[in-house]
C-alpha cells in the first residue's frame, strides 16, 4: 500500500486542483479564471526554482550587502535573513507573474469568447488548465521536498517520491545546476560574534584530525631514524599514500546531496580507505605524534580531466624554516612530495587548519 501513497497523493492534488478550476470558472462564467490561476501557479513554481538554484549566492549577496552597509547590521540576525529571502522571493515571483500575465493577454483576450461560450465549453478548458496547474503544484511540493532534503532534512530526507520519474529528473536537475560555495566565499562577511562551525564532509577539523594510540605508534614506527624533518615528513606522505585506499563511492557521496559523516583520520586509519579530506586528517594526526607541524589546505586540483574540490597538506620543516606542498591523495599518480610543478594542478589554495 505504501508504494501506492505517493502516486495517490499526487491523484489527489490533480482532482482538487481540477474541481477548483472548474467550480471557479463557472462562478465567473469563463475558463479564463482557470489560465490566470494555472499562470499564477507557474510563476511560483518557476521562482521557487530559481531560489532553490541560486540560493547560495542569494545568501551571500544578504551577507556582503550586510557586511559593507553597517547600518543594516540587523540582517545578520538569523530570522531577518529569512524574512529577507521572503521578502526576494515575494518579489521575484511578482515581477515573474506579472511578465506572464501580459503575455498572456492576448491569449486571454483571444479566447475570451471562445472561453465564455457555454458550460461544457467553460468546463473543458478548466479541467485542461486546472490539470496542468495540478501537475505545476505537484512539481512545486517536489521543489517544496527538495528544498527540505538539502537543507533541515539531510539526515532525515523525505523519499517517498523517488520513484516517480519526475521528482527524480527535478532533484537530479537541481544537484547538477546548483552552485558550490565554498567557506572561503562567506568568510570575509560572516560576523566576528556568529560562532559558525566549519564542517568538512560531515565533521569539524579538531574532529576530523583526532589520533589514536595506533595511529601515534604507527607514526613513531615509521619515522624511526628519520635524520630530518623533510624525510619524516616523506615517509609520512609514502606511508599515507601507500596505505590508503581511495573511495570513489564516498567521494560520488561527499560531492552529492547525501553526503558523508564518516570522515577524518580515524575513519582512514581503520578502514585504510578514504577521499582526499581524510588522507589530508591522517597526515596530520602522524605528523603531530612525531613533531611536526602540519596544514590542511583546501583548493581545487586537477585528475586528469577536470578540476575538483581537493584537499592537501603542508608539512613544516623547521631544520629548513620552510613550509612544503604534500598530496598523499595523488600519491600513486605521481611524485606529489614539494615537487616543482605542484601548483600547476593545485590552484585556489586556502589553509583550512594549521598544527603544530
């Protein structure tokens, strides 16, 4: 029975949708009432799109118009924000309503006639625009679950209509089209006092970079008789890389909407697999057991074919005084250990962390 409830909600919405249409263009003799409620309808739906797609830069305009106007220093306040998105969005679908209206016009104006003629006339227009303002509803509860699912709802996701092939192709729309920001691009306007928590494929960095007893040993294990920091910290970046297995599945996950929890250095240590984040931990909970200073740095690199969201290292060589590039993640792709050409496919460098 359950498997039916998704397609008997969506029934039940087109029925009441197409007696609404009816029953209001006959109060008002005329189908046109159902075209203008089937455009307003739209309009809703196709702000709302627009929101869901944009909404990361939406926010961050709120912020950076925030932050270089002091005198609006209330729109940092959590609930302002939403009443600002509110307030675009009440907007954006007016201007969108009434562009559709007057195109509609002519349409309206043309069919006037023909939409007032008789009963049978006025009640088969309405149930064909009442049934399409039913199917554009339908699609604005999906925008509606969707909105939800990448938001409060990502541990507990509504998925009762995944199996219709609409909401699939407009969920798969959405996480294909909406935008990726970074921390790096809110950073500058987030208030100093708004105690925001970075988190990192599920995980704060002081979590993701916790160690263990085996960890620690290991570390000690594998950089005994190391005479210097740069070999202490390559046999770290040998033994990680080597060690490690990359997990293409949970990097599909990490870049989707379901993303991971179950990230850091524990998690790679134990399970010897993860993505870059958690090569990046691993690296950084070894390096701090036997003394040497680590980051972790966030960027883009490239794989061969396209550049992604990365995560590296930086070790810190105090024999030397200086900071060096390390991958782990790129290990078996190459020599990835302060090479010369490191930057040429690691761009958009930023410290996440940095450990002493």
């Amino acid at each position: 029975m359950l498997e039916y409830l998704p397609y008997i909600i969506c029934g039940l919405l087109l029925l009441f949708s197409i007696k609404d249409s009816i029953q209001g263009s006959l109060e008002e003799e005329s189908a046109v009432y159902s075209l203008k409620r089937l455009i307003y309808y739209f309009s809703i739906f196709v702000t709302f799109l627009i929101m869901l797609l944009n909404l990361e830069n939406i926010y961050l305009a709120i912020l950076k118009f925030a932050s270089n106007n002091p005198e609006f220093s209330i729109l940092n306040n959590n609930i302002v924000k939403a009443l600002a998105l509110g307030v675009i969005f009440a907007i954006i679908q007016a201007v969108f309503y009434f562009i559709l209206s007057l195109l509609s016009n002519p349409l309206s104006k043309a069919y006037k006639i023909l939409l007032s003629r008789g009963k049978v006339r006025i009640v088969l227009f309405s149930t064909l625009f009442g049934f399409l303002k039913g199917l554009v509803v339908i699609l604005i509860m999906f925008m509606g679950i969707i909105t939800y699912n990448y938001t409060f709802g990502k541990n507990s996701d509504i998925d009762i209509f995944n199996n219709i092939s609409g909401y699939s192709k407009l969920n798969e729309m959405v996480s294909v089209n909406k935008p990726v920001l970074s921390y790096n691009d809110f950073k500058d306007y987030i208030p100093a006092n708004s105690n925001v928590i970075i988190y990192y494929n599920g995980v704060t960095l002081e979590d993701g970079i916790k160690s263990s007893k085996e960890i620690d040993d290991k570390a000690r294990e594998i950089t005994a008789g190391a005479k210097s920091d740069r070999e202490k910290a390559k046999r770290i970046y040998a033994w990680v890389g080597s060690n490690v297995k990359y997990d293409f599945d949970k990097a599909e996950k990490a870049l989707g909407r379901e993303g991971v929890t179950n990230s850091g250095a524990l998690e790679a240590y134990n399970t010897r697999s993860g993505i870059c984040f958690d090569y990046a931990c691993l690296y950084v909970a070894m390096s701090r057991a036997v003394g040497l200073g680590s980051r972790i740095v966030t960027g883009d690199a490239f794989d061969g074919r396209n550049y992604g969201p990365h995560a590296w290292n930086q070790a810190y060589l105090e024999d030397e005084g200086i900071w060096i590039n390390v991958d782990p993640t790129f290990y078996l792709s190459g020599d990835y250990f302060d090479n010369n050409d490191f930057d040429k496919d690691h761009i958009n460098a930023e410290i996440a962390g940095e450990w002493n």
